[in-house]
C-alpha cells in the first residue's frame, strides 16, 4: 500500500528548540500563562473531560481549514457546529448554490435552443409559471437555514459585527419578496432584481472569495490612479486627434474625419479600441494614404498607452494585490496559531483535573484521543502521532507538531514485487528509466505517422480516403503500448504501477484503445456492416486518443513537469478568483438582458426602415451584419455569457459596441467600456499576478530538485504557503489577547 511521509527540510516558522526537548515529563522549559488564567479558564461551565476533547478536537480543526474559534463552545452546540462544517452539508450547500444559479439559463429567457442566432433559432422551451420559482424557494429556505446556524453559532456579539451575515439577511428578504413579486403577476415580470442578488450567495460561502474581494477593494486606489493616468492620455491624443484630422475642403481626404474623428464620442471610441489594439491598424489606414507621417500619431498612442501605460497598470496590480493578499495570509495563519493555542488551552484543563494548580502541559493519551477524532488528512494525522509518546508534552512542542500541516507530502511507491531469478533480470530491464524513454520515442513516432498521413490524406475526401494503412500502424503502436503496460505491471506490481500519477494516465488511454480496436476488427471486418459510428470516426477516435496520449511525455522533462503542476494547482488556487469572475460575469449578464434583449433584430423580422439601414451597412466590410455576428446577442442568458467572453478577448469587441450603439443609443457604450475594465484589465492582470506568484514560487523550490523529485512530491501550493517565507509569526501576547477576546470562553 502506498504510504505518504513528510519532507523534513521544510520551511517552519519561527525559532524552535532543540529536538530534545520535544516532549519531557519534568518541568516545562518555555514560558506559560499565568496560573490564575489557567485556572479560570478550567471553570468553563460543563468542563467535563470529554467536553474538554470536543472543544480541542473543534479548535484543531479550526486550525486546519483556517477558520475563527470565535463561536460556542457548549457541547450541544460543538456537535451542531461540526455538523454544519462537514463534508454533506457543505456540499449541499454548494449544490444548492449551483442550482440557483443554474436558474438563469431555465427562466425567461430561456437558453434552452440549439442556437442563439436569431435568424434560425426556434422559439425557445419556456418553463410553466411556478417551476422554477418552486426550486428558488427550497434553495431560499436551505439559504435562510444556513444564515440561521452560523448566526447562531457564533452569538450576537459576533453577528454584530460580521456585515457579510447582516447582507446575507437583506439579500434573503429582497429575494424572497421579489420572488412573491414574481408569482403576483403569474410570472410575467420582466425585471427580476433577485437575478442580481443570486452571485452574493456564492460570495458569502467562500472565505478565501471574500479575503480576494477584499483585497481588490483595496487596491482599486492604485488602479483608479493608472486607470486616471490612462484616461487623461486618451482624452489628450483625442483632442489631438480631432485637431489633426478635421474635416477639410476636399472630400476624397475626409477619410480618416468620416470613419473615425467625426465627433468626441466617436473619437473617444476610436482611440479607445486602439488602445486594446483591436483596430490596428485599420484606424490609421485613411489617413496612412495620404501622407505616411500620419502614423506617428497613432504610434505615439499606442505605444505609449498600450505598451507602457497598460504594462505598468500589470505591474501595480501585481505589487498591490500581493501585498494585500499578504496581509490576508497573514490572518489566516494567526486563527492557525490561535486555533492550535485554543485547543491547548482547553486539554491542559482537561488534565488539570488532577493538576492542582493547573500547568501549562498536556497528557499525550489525551492528544492521541483528540488527534483520533480530528477531521484531516491521514498522512499529516500519521505524522503528528509519530511525535508523540508517552508523558506530557509541554505548549512549544505541541506547536510545533502542527508545523506538519506546513510541509510537503511526498509519496513513498510501495516495495517492488520479489520475484525468482530468471524474472529479477526482467524486473530491473522494464523498471528502469529508460523503457520510460523508448516508450516517449515510439509515442512521438506514431503521432509523426499519423501527421504524415494526415498532411497525405488533406485535400482528399472522406470517402476517397484509405483508412487501411493507418490500420495498421495504429495496430502496430497499440500492441506495443499494450506490452510496454504489462511489463511495467510485472516489474513494479499492481499498485507499484497505479502509484505513479503517469502510468495511471498511459494505462487508462492504452485500454480505450485496445478496446476501440477491438471494437473496429470486430465490427467492420465485413465492409457491408454498420456499427453504432461510422469506420472513419471510429478511426479518428484512436488517432486523437493517440495524440493525447503522447502527453506522457510531460512529467519526464522537468521544465514541462513544472508548467503542467503550476497549471493544475492554478485549478485549484484560484478557485476564489474563478468565483469572482463567476459573479462579474453573471451580474453583467443579467444587466445585459435588461438593456439589449431584443435589440438586435435578425433581416427578416425588422421594419422596412431597419431593413435600408441594414442593406446600407451589409456592404460595409467589418460592421456587425457583414461579419455575420448575429450569435452574439443578449437574447438569452446563454449567449450573453459567450458574447461577454468574446468582448473580454478584445479581439472585434469594437464591432459589437458599435452594433449596440447603432440599434440603441450612444450611452450602451458606457456598459461595453465598463465591462472591458472589469474583465480585461482588472481581472486578467489579477490573473496574471497569481499564475506569477505561483509559478514563482515553484520554480524556486524545484531549482535543486530532479525531475523524479518533482514527481514523487506531491506539491499542494495553497496561497497560505506561497507566502509562508514573508509570514510573521504572531508572538504569545498576541495568542494570549485573542484568547482573552473570545466571546463564549469568558477570559479575564
């Protein structure tokens, strides 16, 4: 069985003492709160012993997901709070969060057709009245149940002063009476406000969510400053712009004055798309005819605004948000420490029962009993009980037996089956790194025959093609892939082989192809017969499975190895960014359906008027109609989502803030605008920021490793330990005044 260890050269806080005096049964030889805190803190009513393991076994796992001790601490009151923090209910929770979100592509209007261009798209499925508000109402009263438990887990005093709780209220209530509302006038409202309040539910449940929108909110100062910077160079070169190019006596050189300086706003726009570079160089090409000196301008513009102007906006996000985010880490780690002091606390005054006067030292039987009922991971509960032996253990060597959660985990592969003689000799051939490095070479030779006969094969029909060599070939690959597993298998054993995340992946594609092979001989050897696909897309199965499959390759170059780890813990550390572009995106397109559903109407469903307006611009290269953009609409929940992603590419997003402008009026411009900051600017340079700092982080600690190091350690980058070198650690006063603070423990 694969075991998990710790790596022992990792980073820990502060200043230890030496191993030795880990754990002692003498006198303590670190400094203690005072006996009378002690002692008044062991009255806690109900400070029975087992009450005692409950609160430390809640305080640990405090600790570990990093959350506030602040809330009761009676034992009815620790079942119902262990209760909310598992594993069903947050996840119903999350479900319950999905599904009303979920609403917006069922309602009116609804999502659910084949297409969003409106001149073939059929009339969508609606709901019947009452179906979706029925399902919103159970997730409303999950939400009010929700509210009700952390309310009252954490006391008045506490709910006070948490705004995130006292607007989960309000955003309740306006949603419950805006949902009346709604099944009032059967259903038949158009303007639904609780569309917008649906994104704070997921804001609320996320506490990294809300520590990233709190350091956006706080680093909004220094972007606004750029971002003023940015506007004033583009309000300057406009009233350049239109100076330079004013509409002059010859009409053959108005070009530049008709198609992009006709007036401030169309200036402003102008100059603002070139900014992002999307009409490069298409705003320059009238008056780059006429006299090349022209372009010095629009150089000027652009390399001064995009190139330094928006770089340095990059820079600033990068600096800001770190250092906020810093600041954020830098809680996180003092409600650890706290969590871990807390839980102390309590199991001294579990064992100070027989301790009179109480002292600051824990019985090592009642940390195994907590440590057996604390909720974590096995490999770090395995680790901690390794320390620990029999005695006491004094508050310096119980801190540190939580630096544990602090280190990397690194997999130990399980011992390789023993086999007799004449296998050993097979066992250390098919075990060694180089079969890994024959089995790279033929998967690359394969993906080259497959191009080759693909580039052979490109201008031919698929019923001109012969798919009988490619047959073979991928027969011939398949047979040595499958071989190359069993060998493997034979050399490290069963879970010696699954113990390696590449050969997990390798042996899972090397299967689906044997099977669609099978599958291809045992249907299609009699060329009149039909299967469930036709041969050539069963053929181009395989290849494309071949293809990928020659992603082994990866974890065998170390820099490859690096980029693909950094890649999948952006997954799942940027969760709490990914939730807030969740929410920007959500918000923007519900406004978007409110200010330009139905704007846009398809050639054949406009009045005679539009109708010349439209035959007019379908001969204009470039313009919404002529590009054929009809998709790209806010019809739907659906499509509004696409046509939003497409304008945060940048690439084209002029075209569509000019369709909405022609159709509506000039002020659409300002959601357009808006939209660009949000998502291209703010929230791509935050993105940018973090994929830094994370692949930083890596590239410094994988300098000195090897590429089976990178491998077997199993790098869990949380934002907590990419910043765990600038962390500070919080001193014993600090501990101490926190514990003093603690509204249900009732420290003098």
């Amino acid at each position: 069985m694969e075991s998990e260890t710790l790596l022992t050269g990792s980073i820990n806080y502060g200043s230890h003492p030496d191993n030795n005096d880990h754990l002692e049964k003498g006198s303590p030889k670190t400094r203690r709160l005072s006996s009378s805190v002690a002692a008044e803190y062991c009255c806690v009513e109900g400070g029975d012993e087992d009450l005692y393991l409950q609160q430390a076994v809640v305080f640990i796992e405090d600790a570990i997901q990093y959350r506030s001790i602040n809330h009761r601490v009676d034992a009815n009151s620790l079942r119902l709070y262990r209760w909310y923090y598992s594993r069903i209910w947050q996840w119903g929770l999350g479900l319950t969060i999905a599904v009303v979100l979920t609403l917006a592509f069922i309602e009116r209007p609804s999502s659910f057709s084949y297409t969003s261009d409106p001149r073939f798209r059929p009339p969508p499925w609606e709901p019947p009245c009452g179906l979706t508000e029925g399902v919103e109402i159970v997730c409303l009263v999950i939400f009010a149940i929700d509210l009700a438990t952390k309310s009252y887990l954490i006391g008045w005093e506490e709910f006070r002063k948490c705004k995130w709780l006292i607007v989960y209220i309000l955003a309740i209530s306006a949603s419950v009476i805006d949902w009346a509302l709604t099944l009032s006038t059967y259903c038949d409202q158009n303007l639904r406000v609780r569309r917008l309040i649906r994104p704070f539910f997921l804001l609320q449940n996320s506490s990294l969510m809300k520590k990233t929108l709190k350091c956006i909110k706080r680093t909004l100062p220094e972007i606004a400053s750029v971002i003023l910077l940015l506007a004033l160079h583009l309000c300057l070169f406009t009233m350049i712009g239109m100076l330079l190019f004013a509409k002059g006596e010859n009409p053959k050189h108005n070009g530049e004055w008709d198609a992009y300086f006709r007036d401030l706003p169309t200036s402003l726009s102008s100059l603002l798309v070139l900014l992002t570079t999307a009409n490069n160089p298409d705003v320059m090409i009238p008056a780059y005819s006429l006299n090349r000196g022209y372009s010095i301008f629009f150089i000027l513009f652009s390399g001064f605004g995009t190139y330094f102007l928006m770089n340095l906006l990059t820079a600033i996000v990068y600096n800001q948000f770190r250092g906020y985010l810093l600041m954020s880490v830098q809680a996180s780690i003092l409600r650890r420490r706290l969590g871990v002091r807390a839980a102390f606390e309590v199991m001294s005054c579990q064992g100070a029962v027989h301790l009179v006067p109480p002292r600051e030292r824990v019985r090592v039987d009642a940390s195994l009993q907590v440590m057996a009922r604390v909720q974590m991971k096995s490999y770090y509960r395995q680790a901690i009980i390794k320390q620990l032996s029999d005695g006491f253990i004094w508050w310096e060597a119980f801190r540190r037996l939580f630096d544990e959660l602090d280190k990397d985990r690194i997999k130990e592969h399980p011992p390789k089956p023993e086999y007799n003689s004449p296998l050993q000799r097979f066992q250390l051939v098919f075990s060694h790194y180089y079969v890994t490095v024959v089995g790279n070479a033929v998967a690359l030779t394969n993906v080259m025959c497959i191009c080759t006969i693909l580039v052979l094969d490109s201008e031919k029909s698929i019923a001109e093609r012969d798919d009988y060599y490619m047959e073979v070939i991928n027969c011939f690959f398949i047979l040595y892939y499958l071989m190359e597993m069993s060998l493997k298998i034979l050399a490290f054993g069963w879970r010696g082989y699954l113990s390696y995340r590449n050969n997990i992946f390798d042996g899972l594609l090397t299967v689906c192809l044997l099977v669609l092979q099978i599958t291809i001989f045992a249907t299609y050897r009699n060329p009149a017969s039909r299967g469930l696909m036709p041969l050539w897309e069963m053929v181009r199965l395989v290849n494309m499975l071949i293809v990928v499959r020659f992603l082994r390759i990866i974890p065998d170059i170390k820099l490859m190895a690096l980029v693909a780890s950094t890649l999948v813990d952006l997954v799942k550390n940027l969760r709490a960014l990914a939730g807030i572009l969740v929410v920007v995106f959500y918000v923007f397109a519900v406004l978007g359906i409110w200010l330009f559903q139905g704007a846009i109407t398809a050639p054949g469903q406009m009045r005679y008027s539009l109708t010349m307006m439209y035959l007019k611009l379908f001969v204009e290269c470039g313009s919404y109609e002529q590009l054929g953009y009809w998709p790209n609409n806010f019809d739907d929940f659906a499509s509004s989502l696409v046509l939003l992603y497409n304008i945060m590419v940048v690439n084209n997003w002029q075209v569509f803030m000019d369709a909405y402008t022609r159709y509506t009026t000039e002020w659409s411009k300002v959601y357009f605008v808006s939209w660009w900051l949000t998502s291209s600017v703010m929230w791509v340079n935050l993105f940018v920021a973090l994929i830094l700092e994370n692949f930083i982080y890596k590239w410094d600690r994988s300098v000195m490793c090897s590429v089976g190091d990178v491998e077997r350690t199993g790098y869990e980058t949380t934002v907590q330990l990419m910043f765990r070198e600038q962390i500070q650690e919080p001193t014993e006063e600090e501990l101490v005044t926190q514990l003093h603070q603690h509204p249900h423990l009732h420290l003098s």
